[in-house]
C-alpha cells in the first residue's frame, strides 16, 4: 500500500519534471520570465548608407511580431528595450579573377559587411541582458541580377535559382541579405541568452 503510494508520488513528480522541461524548450520559455514586453528603440544609423536603419527596423519588428518572441511595447511601459546602432557597412572586393590574356586582376565578388551593436535591457531591473558586437555579409558580383551570378550571395549554400532570397540588382540585393542575416542574428541572440 505504502509502496503504491510512493510509487504514485515519484510519477507525479517525474510528469512535473517532463512537463517543466518541456516547456523550458520552447522559445518564450527559454526567456526570462519577468521579461514580457520589449521596446525597440529607433535605430541608430552610424553608417554612410543611407536607409539601412529603416531596412532593418522593419525586419526586425516583423520577426518579433510573426514568431511571437516577445510583445512589443512603448518604451514607458516595456519590461525591456532592445537598442540596434548600425556601425558601419564595408562594401570591398572579396575575390579576384585573372585574365589570361591581360596583366590586371579583376573583382569577381564583392562582399558587403554591416557591422552592428545590439543593447538589451532590463527595465524592470535596470540591468544589462545583453550587449553584443554583431556583423552579417552578402555578396554580389559583376553581373545584373544575383539570380544568375553563379555566386551563393548569402552563404546559405543555396545558388541562384536555388534560393528564393537571390533575386535583384546586385548590391542592393546584397545589402538586403546582409540586413536579413543581422536580424537573424539578433534574434538568435536575443532568445538563447537564457
Ligand atoms: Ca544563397
Ligand atoms: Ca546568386
């Protein structure tokens, strides 16, 4: 009787147990608890290309909104705040091609390298989460189109018409596979700090 009891005691303990960790793989479970609510402040454009604030802004937000990480607040009454400062953006040759029949090097590829810092806070604390020195890249070629440049411009090992995100004018295209992988990034970064 006594055995049975236990019995029925460590099964209710170990189903806790499951549940609990269970529930710790999911990605709001993952985040601290108390944090609830995120504000991203304007982002910051240090920058000489013009825009690319705005590009990332709304990645960003779209990203918090459809995968439900965190509810967006204003800031007055946010759990937390989210500062993105867009640093710089290299843009510079990254491969050579030589001609046989010429004695000069030419660019094949180019990489575009946004460098970026990330600032997570806690307002409810008044404490740091995170704070982070981020850079993402895209490539682009000599071509008109990345769709057809025989390059994998977002080192995903997808080319061309194998991936769905290589389409446009080069280095426009190249810097929105660059935004697209920072905020990648930044989302990542932000659900695997607990
Ligand atoms: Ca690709
Ligand atoms: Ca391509």
């Amino acid at each position: 009787m006594e055995l049975s009891r236990n019995k029925k005691i460590i099964n209710t303990i170990l189903f806790i147990l499951l549940f609990s960790s269970c529930s710790f793989y999911s990605l709001k479970g993952s985040l601290p608890t108390h944090i609830k609510t995120i504000s991203i402040s304007p982002i910051i454009n240090d920058s000489s290309e013009f825009g690319i604030n705005d590009q990332i802004s709304e990645i960003v937000l779209d990203r918090f909104v459809s995968e439900n990480i965190l509810d967006i607040a204003d800031q007055d009454i946010a759990d937390s705040r989210l500062n993105i400062t867009i640093k710089k953006l290299d843009d510079k040759p990254y491969t050579y091609s030589y001609q046989s029949n010429s004695i000069y090097e030419q660019v094949e590829e180019y990489r575009i390298v946004v460098h970026a810092k990330i600032v997570w806070y806690d307002l409810t604390r008044d404490e740091l989460l995170l704070e982070s020195n981020r850079s993402a890249w895209g490539a682009y070629g000599t071509g008109l189109d990345i769709s057809n440049d025989l390059i994998d411009n977002d080192g995903d090992g997808l080319i061309d018409s194998e991936d769905d995100n290589e389409f446009g004018s080069p280095r426009e295209s190249a810097v929105r596979l660059a935004m697209q992988k920072l905020s990648d990034d930044i989302i990542n970064q932000i659900t695997s700090t607990w």
